[in-house]
C-alpha cells in the first residue's frame, strides 16, 4: 500500500484553491461567503454580554408572565407540593426519582417561610389557599429553564457563529414548547433541563480540549458535576449519561486517530500513544463515574436526613428500614438497624422495582419514536 501523505499546510491551501475553483464553475464564491460570514462574528466580550443579558430578559419576561395562573394544582403540582412540605415537616415519603432537584426546591422554600400545607395539594384543579405561597416554587423551575437559551448562545459564539445565527438559534430554546410549558409548573424537569442543557454545553467544550491540560481536566470534571446532577434530579436522564458515554467513546477515538497523543508528547517508552489512550479512558471513568456516585450519594444522605418521621412512605420499605424512623414529635431515639448504605441501596431497589412496575397507560401518551417524527401525541395539562 501507497504511504499516506501528510496534510501540510502547503497541502491544505493548495486542495482549499482546487475547491474554490471548483464552486466558482457552479456560481458559488467561497471566498465571499467566508468574507460575509466573517462580518457578523463579533468579537468583542462586551457586546456577547449585552447581547446575553438582552437574551436572558426575553426568556425571563416568556417564562415569568403569568406564572402565578391558574392558581389552582396543575398536573405533577400534586405530587410535589406533597414533597416539599413533608420535606420541611421532616415526615418520611417515596418517590420514584432521586432526591437532588425535591432537595432545591424544598430549601428555597424554607428560605420564603413556606407554609407546609398537604392538603392543599390534594388533588388536581384543586385551589390554592392564600396562605400557600405556591409560588416560590414554580419560580426556581422558571428561573432555571430562562437561563438555557443565553448559555446556548454563549456557545454557539464561542464555536464560531454569526452573531445573528447564535441569536436565532438562543430563541429555539427561549420558544421551546416543552420546556416552556413544563418550566411554569412545581415539577423538577426545569432542573433537569437545566443541568442536561449544562451537560451538553460543558460536554461540547471539553470536545474541543486537548488532551492532560489544565483546560480538558477543568471541563470535564464540570461536565461530570452536571451529569451527575441531571442523574441525581430524575432517572430520565440515564439517557444522558448513554450519550455523553458514547461522546467520551468518541473524543477518545478521534484524539488517537489524529495523534493528538503523539504530537503533544514524547513517543518514549512511557508516553506511548497507546498508553496515553489508556490513562485518558481511566481518568475520564474516575472522574465521571466518581462524581456520579459522590453527587447521588450526598443527595440521599441529604434525604435521609431530613426526613427523621414516620410518614406515608412507611408503606414501601422494610421493618429494618423503619427502625431509622421516629413518630412525629417524639424525642425517642430511633433504633436504626441498617446502615447508610443498606438503607441507600434498599431505597433504590424500592424505586427500580416501582418504576419498573408502572403498568399503567395514560390517554395522552405517545411511543418514544413518535416525537421525533412529529406524530406524537399533545397533551393536555389539567388543572
């Protein structure tokens, strides 16, 4: 086989005249599309930030207006209005999904002197008291969601776009229905968004890095930290944690084929490409899989913590569990029979077992391969 010749500068701008040769027989001239695109990159931070801040009001004034309607419980409001005031009243619930976003939502709360009221989210349509301040708590899920579209447009002009391109693509994210929609209520997906959005702009960045510099460790731990956090809001995001996966797959095998390794660092013994392959792949696992499990285990620690009572969780979990639980306003000390870690894994088995046993059907539900082609079926949110 012919040895491969090596793309040198000399190379690339002679193949770049060819091309332009070439798409001026068919009527397109490179050179002028590249001078028109360069017109509108803006270079100066300054403007980037007026232009963030500009971008952060629209999304702020869309997700805010009227956020206080309907004043009645809407969908999953249900749910979680139940866990924010049994988290501040300390009794003891299940649910199926981790605790990091419930955990936020319930400290803002106890900031605002948010007055625990279960039944007031008793069932869907039903209308809020007075002395209910719901809400202090759609404003977190809003405040969250109105921060995606500037931090994408943050992106977009760091990758190089136009300034005009970054600006219409921040409002596919701004005027997003699904985010738009879910953000206005007392749910946790406008958290997951938010850390999913952040997973996905941190992730881009650290593909642009090279390699054992300051730079790739600094994006890629913040990477991990806001996976951790999308996996640690809801389960959902597993999904997330496959995709960025395969992205490492990725960085890793284009970093080896493009002798990244190799060009950065002397090809001795010790500073093998191959070896380099390896010590990346290894450190990219501790730093991912490390902050997953560190972030999760905190937000459950956090979790057990917080709730010392009796509650209308007991029904879910094991006499061992309950030991470590007390009657509302007792000052007996529990006798706890399982450690942290039992009491850890036991719960995550509960919620694997009752996601997985979630049978039931709902008239607005649609297949995971609908959405993508548009044949999805709308829902329709009560209240």
């Amino acid at each position: 086989m012919p040895a491969k010749r090596k793309l040198t500068p000399e190379i690339l701008t002679t193949k770049y005249q060819k091309l332009c040769q070439l798409a001026s027989k068919n009527g397109f001239d490179l050179d002028q599309a590249n001078r028109s695109h360069n017109k509108f990159v803006v270079k100066s931070k300054f403007v980037h930030f007026l232009v963030f801040l500009l971008l952060f009001g629209i999304s702020f004034s869309v997700h805010f207006w009227r956020l206080s309607e309907p004043e009645k419980v809407v969908f999953d409001e249900v749910h979680f209005g139940k866990f924010v005031s049994w988290y501040v009243t300390g009794e003891y619930f299940f649910d199926i999904h981790p605790p990091l976003a419930k955990l936020f939502q319930s400290s803002v709360a106890k900031m605002c002197n948010f007055k625990p009221d279960v039944d007031a989210f008793s069932h869907i349509g039903s209308v809020y008291p007075k002395d209910v301040n719901y809400m202090c708590l759609r404003m977190q899920s809003a405040f969250l969601s109105s921060l995606i579209g500037p931090a994408f447009y943050l992106l977009f002009v760091n990758f190089g776009l136009s300034l005009p391109i970054a600006i219409v693509s921040s409002f596919f994210f701004i005027f997003e229905n699904s985010i738009l929609i879910e953000s206005r209520m007392l749910v946790t997906d406008g958290f997951l968004f938010f850390f999913i959005s952040l997973t996905i702009i941190f992730n881009l960045k650290l593909s642009k890095c090279k390699p054992f510099t300051k730079g790739w460790l600094l994006w890629m731990a913040i990477t991990a930290v806001a996976l951790s956090c999308s996996v640690s809001t809801k389960f959902t995001a597993l999904g997330t944690y496959a995709a960025v996966g395969i992205s490492q797959i990725v960085q890793l095998l284009s970093h080896y084929k493009s002798n990244s390794y190799k060009k950065n660092y002397k090809n001795d013994l010790l500073r093998s490409e191959l070896f380099l392959l390896l010590l990346d792949t290894i450190i990219r696992g501790i730093i991912f899989l490390g902050s997953t499990a560190l972030i999760f285990l905190i937000s459950f620690a956090f979790h057990f913590e917080l709730l010392p009572y009796n509650g209308s969780g007991d029904a879910f979990m094991t006499k061992k569990f309950l030991t470590g639980l007390i009657p509302k306003d007792s000052s007996q000390i529990p006798n706890i029979q399982l450690n942290f870690f039992q009491r850890f894994w036991e719960l995550l088995r509960t919620m694997h077992s009752s996601n997985m046993g979630l049978g039931a059907t709902h008239r607005y539900s649609s297949k995971w391969y609908h959405w993508p082609l548009h044949i999805g079926t709308p829902v329709r949110f009560e209240s």
